[in-house]
C-alpha cells in the first residue's frame, strides 16, 4: 500500500472554478499536515494512509466539503453507503427526532423502531425473517454460523470476491468458485452452502447470468441454502432494489448494509424461516439500535419515494454509453449507479485516483486494477458528466 506523504513544500496553484467542485489549495492542505502527523502517530497505516489525504468536514447530498473551502463531486457515497445522498434531510429528521425522544440505545430490549424495520425489509425482500446486526462482516459471519448450524460441511464462496474481515468471513476464500466451474460436475455431499455476489467488488464485473442461476438451481434441487451478499449492491444501486433480482432467482438469504443505514451503522440477515431460527444467539450489542433503525427506515422512504430504483435504471445505458465512449480502449463493467472502468494497472489506478482528487473528484482506493464509480443515487445528470471528464483530464495527464 503507497503512503500519502503529508509533509511537503507548500505553493501557490491557480484556483480551479466549475460548478460542482473547487480546489483552492494544493492537496493536503496546508493547515492539515499536523492533524495528518496526528493520525500517523496515533492510528493505524491502513486507516490514515489508506484514502486521498482530504479531511472531510461536512458532505451535502453528492458533495464533500473540508474547512478550508474546498469541495469534490463525490463517486464513492462514502464507500457506497449514501445512496440516498449524504446527510439527507430525512435521515437527520429521524435521527434528531429519536435523540429528542431520548432513546439512543435499547440493546435487545424492544421497541418500535426495530419492528417496522424487520418488517419492512421482510416485506421488500418477500422473505420470512430478519435479523439485524451491525456491521456488513457481522452479518455475514451470522450466515455462516446459521449455514453451518444447519449442516456441516464446507460453504462455497466466489473466488477473488470480499465477504468480510471477520475471521469467519475471511475463511469464505477456502472453498471457491468461478465461472469455469459447472456446478452439475460438483458433489452435493459435503457442502452446507452457496454464498453468491452480484458482482465482485474489486471490479463491478456482474456474474454470468446463466451461471448464477445454474448454481441457485443446484443448490435448492438439492437443499443446500444458497444467497447473496448485497452490501454493495443493494438499496437501487444496480437498479434493482437487490443484485440477485438480476438473475430472477429467489435466493434462501440476502445480506444487506452499507446504504441501508444512510450512514449509520447497521446490517441484516433476512431470509427464509427454517435458516434464520438457527440465529438464537447472533444478535449483538447494538442490534437493532432504535436510531439506527429509524435512519434506516428513513432511507427506505427515500428510495420509495424519490422512486431512485426506478430513475437509476432509467439511468444505466446512457450511463454506460458515456462510460464507453469516452474511455473506448479500456473495459467498462457495472450496471445502474455501480460501475469500474478497468485499466489493468494497480500503480496507473492509483495514480488517477490521486490525481482526480486533485481536481476536485473522490474516488475510492480500492488499491487494484480497477477505478469505481458510484455516486450516489441522488446525483444530477450534470455533475455525473463532470466527474467523468475529471477521470477523463485525469489520465491524460497521467499518462502523458
């Protein structure tokens, strides 16, 4: 992993004006570099090392603001968590609200908020159960302990894909499969289940449809529990309100984070009754904190009622189109709001990153081959241009 060096000689650049993003100073900012020596004392290398060196003080819907009066378009959604927009007004309502009514945590206690959650999240998914938890990795830790409650045996994982990092979570990669493997050559003996991705995160290159369908298939003719981590893909990001309804299958268990919390930390497990009994002692903690719970279902009005599954759809093939016709010499994948303009070159990503942040644009480093774009859902048409003529400038400059 490159390290972002805080330390530097500062100089004077020329102001950069557009209608989305403005960049007054070199990147970090000056006034920043001790809080960067800070965080290099005090933290990890993964965690102040690991993205652009802007320090966030305040975002707004698409955009993200420092102090100093810079902004940037932002094509993360924080890791593609606000796909309802960043501090959207709704979900500050329902925090503030809740904070107000002086209940900010429940443990396993009850209440209100935590009901109609479950329920609602049942009722999208048309499944039986639903457990909360906190954290897209304790939610799929969960699943892994209820498949192998279930049934002994080992649980098939797509190869190269991220799950977690739980130590269960990271167990996933032992037993994988790929779209050179056929799942009728495969023994069911042995195996308690199939755990499945829309797409890879690393790229946002959809699995085959035939393929997954063939493996959802097998996997229910022969009672082996089979479903989808959505941390990515859920909540409209594809235009769906779930990857796995790409595919037309109904998968025995989804599970969702990220975006459900609108930026609070919350995650679940829902699925089919006969699995998720098995969960007698997978809550935790802050399972189904009533705030929030209440954030969440806040992000489910917005999705309903700003319809962003349906205007994001209607979004994919011009999107897709201004992707190809604007990078013709490198392959384009995604779909819906979620996509990777792949270069095939870790040091060549990193360094367009680097340099869109520069220019006003976030991107996420996901340190492989691959730059991902997704903003969030909310983002008008003219600022989703001017992020990519930012990626566009940025390997111009790059490369020449």
């Amino acid at each position: 992993m490159t390290k972002y060096k805080v330390s530097y000689t500062p100089k004077k650049v020329p102001l950069v004006k557009t209608k989305f993003r403005r960049i007054k100073t070199k990147i970090p900012v000056p006034e920043s570099i001790s809080l960067f020596r800070e965080m290099e004392k005090y933290e990890t290398d993964s965690m102040y090392a690991h993205e652009a060196p802007i320090v966030w003080d305040r975002a707004d819907d698409f955009q993200v603001y420092d102090r100093w009066g810079n902004k940037w378009i932002d094509f993360t959604s924080g890791i593609f968590v606000a796909n309802v927009g960043h501090c959207a007004k709704e979900v500050g309502t329902a925090v503030v609200k809740k904070v107000d009514n002086k209940l900010i945590h429940s443990y396993v206690f009850p209440n209100d908020s935590r009901v109609k959650l479950s329920k609602k999240l049942c009722k999208i998914t048309q499944m039986d159960k639903a457990l909360l938890t906190v954290t897209g990795s304790e939610a799929n830790d969960a699943v892994i302990q209820m498949l192998q409650r279930n049934k002994k045996g080992e649980i098939l994982s797509i190869g190269g894909a991220y799950y977690g990092s739980t130590a269960g979570c990271r167990l996933l990669s032992k037993n994988v499969i790929d779209e050179s493997m056929n799942p009728d050559r495969i023994s069911y003996k042995g195996i308690a289940g199939v755990f499945l991705q829309a797409f890879r995160g690393r790229d946002a290159k959809f699995m085959p449809y035939n393929w997954v369908r063939d493996w959802c298939k097998w996997a229910q003719k022969n009672n082996i529990p089979v479903g989808f981590d959505e941390m990515q893909s859920g909540f409209g990001r594809t235009g769906k309100w779930f990857g796995y309804q790409h595919y037309g299958v109904q998968p025995d268990f989804i599970t969702i984070g990220k975006a459900l919390g609108g930026g609070l930390p919350i995650s679940a497990v829902i699925g089919k009754k006969k699995l998720l009994e098995l969960s007698d002692d997978l809550w935790s903690t802050h399972t189904g904190n009533p705030i929030c719970c209440d954030s969440a279902l806040a992000v489910l009005k917005i999705i309903e009622n700003q319809n962003l599954v349906e205007r994001t759809a209607a979004r994919n093939n011009w999107l897709g189109q201004l992707l190809r016709k604007t990078f013709p010499n490198y392959k384009i994948y995604g779909r819906g709001m979620m996509w990777a303009l792949y270069t095939g070159d870790v040091k060549l990503t990193q360094k367009i990153i680097e340099k869109c942040a520069e220019k006003g644009l976030l991107l996420v480093s996901t340190y492989g081959p691959a730059i991902k774009i997704g903003p969030p859902l909310t983002i008008p048409d003219e600022a989703l241009i001017e992020g990519i003529k930012v990626i566009e400038e940025s390997f111009k400059e790059v490369i020449n």
